[in-house]
C-alpha cells in the first residue's frame, strides 16, 4: 500500500512538474528534484523520449580500450555483485561521462532493458538519458538511487537503479557502478552492496597505480587489513601522494592535501619505523589504527576474492574529496553539467568570477566529464607570461626562428592541447595583437607556428575564464569585440564565496578537512564567516591552513593567530567592503585594494593573499594608480 501511496505521489509531481515546473516539498528527493531541473534547463521534454545516438562497434570498441585498466580491475567485482545482487538484474559499468562499457546479468531482463538502450555503448549522462542513476550520480558526485518514475523519461520507469561513483586515488572520477532491477521496492542494502563492489574496485586500482610507492595499509580491526575495506595511503618519500575514499573518511583529509602532507603531519613518527613493534600507528589527532607497510616495488600480494558483505557499522557518509577547494553548491554542479554537454557540442565556455572563485577547478572538471577526458588539459595563464614570450609559447616555433630559440623548436601550447581542452585563464590580459592571431586559430582550426611554412590543424575545446568583464565596446576594452563573441558563446559566472549562503558549513568542512585538530572557537568562527573574502577560496583555505598549524603546536586556535586584515576588520563592517560593487570589474579592485593596504603596499604578500600572480597584481594596482607599491 505505502508503495502505491509513493506512485501515486511521483506520478502528482511529474504532472505538476510538466505543468508548472515546480514541486511541492516532500513529492520528491531534493537530489532528483535538483536533476529534473537540470533536464529541463538543457530544454529535455520529460513527456518525451531520450534521443537515439547510436554507437558504432568500432567507437564502442576504442571507448573500451581508452578504460581498458578500469574494465579489467572491475571485472571480479561485477561478477560478485551479479551474485550477490539478485539474479534478475544487470551489473552495469560506465566510463565518467556515463557510456556503458560493460553489463553483466540477467538475460531476459537484458533484452527488455534494451528497449530504453540500457546497454553497453549507449549514453547515459544526464543530458541524453536524463535523470538516471548513472548520469546523476556523475553529476551529483555521491551515490544514488532512482527508483521507477523518480527517472526523467517515462519508458525508464520499468527500471530501479542504484549507482556509485568510482574515483581513483587523487579523488578524480573514472566512471559509474551500477545495479539496475525491474522497478519494485527498492532492497534496503542494495546501495550498501554496490558501494562494497566499488571498494573492492578502487582497492584495486590504487594497488595497481603506487606499485612505486610505499603504501601504508589502515585499518581499526586488525583482520580489516588486506580487505578493500582498508584506508590506503601512498607516500613518495614521506610525501603523501594518493589515498582512498577511506582514509579520506578517517582521516578528514581532502584531495588538497595529496602532495602537501607528509607523513609526520597525520601521525607520530617517521614513515621508516611504522608500524610500531605492536603493528600499529598513531594519528596526530589521537587514533590508533592497525597497519601494515608495504615498501616501493614490492609486489603486491594476490587479493583473494572476498564477499561482498555489509559493514557491521558504516560510517556515517561524507562527500568524495574531489573538487579541491571550491566545493561546489548545486546550482553550480547544474551549470558545469550544461557547460558539459555545450562543450561536447563545440560551443566555447567562458568562466567570470573574482580571483579563486574556481575557475580552474570548474574547467578541470568540465574536462574530466567531457567526450575530450582522455585527451589533454592544457591550462595557460595569459596574465603570467610575459608578452615577449606568449606569442612562442601559445603557437610554437620552429628550428631557428628567432634569436634564443631551442635546436628542436617548440611545439607550442595550441597544439599541446590537441584533442583535448585548452583552458585560456585571463584571457583580459592576453595582449591585442595576439588576439587578432588567436581568432584566426579558431576560424581555421590551425596553427602557424613562428617560422613555419605551413599551418598545422588542431582541435580542441575551448574553455577561457576572466575576473573582469569583458563585453564592453571603446579603446579601454580588454578584448577585442569580435574575439569575445567567439569565446563567450556560453557564458558561466561563478559567484563569490561571500555569497554562498551555506558559508559557515563550508567553513566547518574546510576546517575539518585539514586533519585532526581542535575545535573553531566561536568568536574565530564568526570573524571568518563574516570576512569579505576577497580571495575567495584559495584565500580561505591558505587561511585555515594556517591556523591549523599554528594551532598544532599550541593546541588551540587564538585570536592572533588570525591574518591581520581579518582581525582588524570590525564583523559589522566586513561584508559590506564589496557591498556596493556594481560589477566583477569594480569588486577585483576594491579586493586589490584592500590586500595592499592589509600588506602596507607589499606586492608579493598580497598576490599570496588574493591567490594571484605577482605580475597581474602589479598591471591592475598601477591601472589603478595606486604607485606605493613594494615588490617584497
């Protein structure tokens, strides 16, 4: 009865949603919701069907060797799912931009399954299958389950599917576990089961990736060590380089810690003596786990096949660490899932926001969910390199073309990003006569390297990002008019961390984030929350970093401890130092503004505090004649 009563009230809110494009609290899950919407923003009818996009076997076929090493590593664990799942289901496996690589299962519900193309070769993003429990949980970045009507399209009601994302070692996500059923009442430990099999696949692919590494193996059961249920650390030296989604967990680390951390800042002692004579190790924040180190290329031992059981206790979920430090909100999360599907379609993305609103973290992403994942990412500051060398550097050059250059040439940043996504940060500070050079690139989709007879084709999505504004005509303007419509053909604008209004649990996460440590005073917790931010989330982050270590060694967090120009703002005062700003333009100067006053005219000190190169530091404050200036 309660599962008619919930059909009943799915099959409401899909009428209201159609109608009015809103639904009332409690019809539907917020994260389903939240898909929904993505859907129809993307101009997808939830009363059609999903597109046909057949693939070919031969594409089928490369997209399966580009996750080759994915494929390989999950196959045990699909097969115990299969088994442990159900057997009339389909174990399914997908790349992260949602193409099915792989099923296993239940023949005859493969065969209806078919009918709405759940099968290998087939997309399913949100934007080709719609709400979907590979596709959303892609875009969500947690597990989830869609369950009958929750789907977007109404022939995928005849499915109930649950999904966990598979990320690797540095958090980054390599594609989607699924378990799809014929839609009923939902199992109550089917999501717990698909996230054991992902276990069992990550512990796999971090064995295989740090052979070269020591890895150190932690568990609180002395028999948890050597099942996928174990925390995994690599260290190259004493440096941390990787960890699993479990020693995430445990330690409260994100991936921002991964080549920052040494061993010494998460335990006692140094890496060659761990374990202790009793086999264990002692974290900093006071926790004793069993371990066992396994040095640089040793061979890993031969996992034997567990099964696939439910943890006695689960920990309580936290978010996967991978998006650095701009944790995205989910009005973000949709708009990167549109820049997606633009870019795949060769639209060209332009990112506005302050200075460490995540730019860079949002085209990294967009490249990792993007067609153009396998290919490169090639990331060029415009305001960083001087304009004698950004002309070489963007487009190449040849054997001898000019005075200084290298025997071999060079083949240039342009071309670097061959098949792949070039992402132009700055691109405000990118001289005019270059510009005039880059718009030729775009048109003809090649490159004339310095000294070269001939141009060279090159293909590659196109990602720019700005703190200033842009679309604005006269001789001051920082691009030319007919370059700006060439690169803003979708424009995304991130908005400042002042801005969020879920702020003090962003600060919180932060924090604990770090590692082990005391609590946030109030009166510290207040004087942040109400900080403009003026370098946003680089800014905030290099702050809490801070305190934290100097909070390691007194064992609290003081007042002092705190960046002069947040202990001497007054709270009442702080939010309104940008409050008046009428545009991206006007906000980045009053923020420069005030970081050279907080570092008495020190250049160096505040392009470190605004997450910014000294160089664009210098060409904004003496724009805006601001002359007494310190170089450091």
């Amino acid at each position: 009865m309660a599962t008619q009563s919930r059909w009943q009230s799915l099959s409401q809110a899909r009428q209201l949603f159609n109608q009015q494009g809103v639904v009332p609290g409690g019809l539907v899950a917020e994260p389903i919701l939240r898909s929904w919407r993505r859907c129809a923003d993307l101009g997808i009818d939830m009363r059609g069907a999903r597109r046909a996009e057949p693939m070919t076997a031969v594409e089928l076929r490369e997209a399966r060797q580009r996750n080759e090493a994915l494929r390989r590593m999950s196959e045990p664990a699909m097969s115990l799912l299969r088994r442990e799942g159900g057997s009339d289901g389909l174990v399914i496996l997908s790349d992260a931009q949602g193409l099915v690589l792989d099923s296993d299962g239940d023949i005859d519900f493969a065969q209806r399954a078919s009918r709405v193309a759940l099968m290998p070769g087939a997309p399913w993003d949100e934007a080709a299958a719609g709400t979907n429990a590979i596709g959303t949980a892609l875009v969500e970045g947690r597990p989830i389950i869609v369950d009958g009507a929750e789907h977007y399209f109404e022939p995928n009601r005849i499915l109930t599917c649950a999904a966990v994302p598979i990320t690797d070692s540095e958090g980054r996500m390599l594609g989607v576990l699924d378990l799809s059923r014929p839609a009923r009442e939902v199992r109550p430990d089917v999501l717990a089961l698909v996230r054991a099999a992902v276990d069992l696949i990550e512990h796999r692919l971090f064995d295989s990736a740090h052979e070269p590494c020591a890895v150190l193996r932690l568990h609180a059961d002395r028999s948890g060590l050597g099942t996928p249920g174990e925390a995994l650390l690599a260290f190259e030296g004493d440096l941390l380089v990787g960890a699993n989604r479990r020693a995430m967990q445990v330690l409260g680390l994100a991936a921002t810690a991964l080549g920052v951390y040494r061993y010494a800042d998460l335990f006692e002692g140094d890496l060659e003596q761990a374990p202790d004579a009793a086999g264990r190790v002692h974290a900093r924040g006071g926790a004793v786990y069993h371990a066992r180190l396994r040095l640089p290329r040793a061979r890993p031992q031969a996992a034997s096949q567990p099964a696939l059981r439910l943890p006695a206790a689960p920990a309580p979920a936290r978010p996967v660490a991978r998006r650095d430090p701009a944790s995205f909100d989910a009005a973000t999360l949709g708009a990167l899932a549109r820049a997606v599907h633009l870019s795949d379609a060769g639209v060209s993305i332009l990112l506005q926001g302050e200075t460490g609103a995540g730019k860079e973290i949002f085209a990294r992403q967009l490249h990792a969910r993007s067609r153009r994942a396998a290919g490169p990412f090639v990331a060029v500051n415009c305001a960083a390199l001087p304009e004698s060398l950004i002309e070489s550097e963007l487009f190449g050059y040849e054997d001898g073309a000019f005075t200084g250059a290298r025997r071999q040439g060079s083949k240039g940043l342009l071309r670097q990003a061959h098949g792949g996504v070039l992402f132009l940060d700055e691109i405000g500070d990118m001289p005019l006569a270059l510009q005039a050079r880059l718009l030729r690139v775009l048109q003809s989709r090649e490159v004339s390297p310095l000294g070269g007879a001939r141009p060279v084709a090159v293909d590659f999505a196109l990602v720019c990002a700005t703190h200033r504004a842009l679309a604005h005509d006269g001789p001051d303007a920082p691009v030319r008019p007919d370059l700006y419509f060439r690169i803003a053909e979708y424009t995304v604008t991130l908005a400042p961390l002042r801005a969020r209004p879920d702020l003090r649990e962003l600060l919180r996460t932060l924090w604990a984030a770090q590692g082990s440590g005391p609590a946030l005073p109030s009166g510290i917790e207040d004087a942040l929350a109400h900080y403009a931010w003026p370098g946003n989330y680089r800014q905030m982050v290099a702050v809490l970093r801070t305190l934290h270590v100097l909070a390691g060694a007194s064992g609290r967090v003081d007042e002092e401890m705190l960046p002069a120009e947040i202990r001497g703002v007054p709270m009442a005062q702080a939010p309104a130092t940008v409050a008046g700003a009428a545009s991206l333009q006007a906000i980045a100067d009053e923020a420069i503004r005030a970081a050279l006053a907080a570092h008495a005219g020190n250049v160096s000190a505040a392009a470190r505090a605004l997450g910014v190169h000294r160089s664009t530091l210098y060409r904004r404050a003496a724009a805006l004649g601001l002359a007494r200036m310190r170089p450091a």
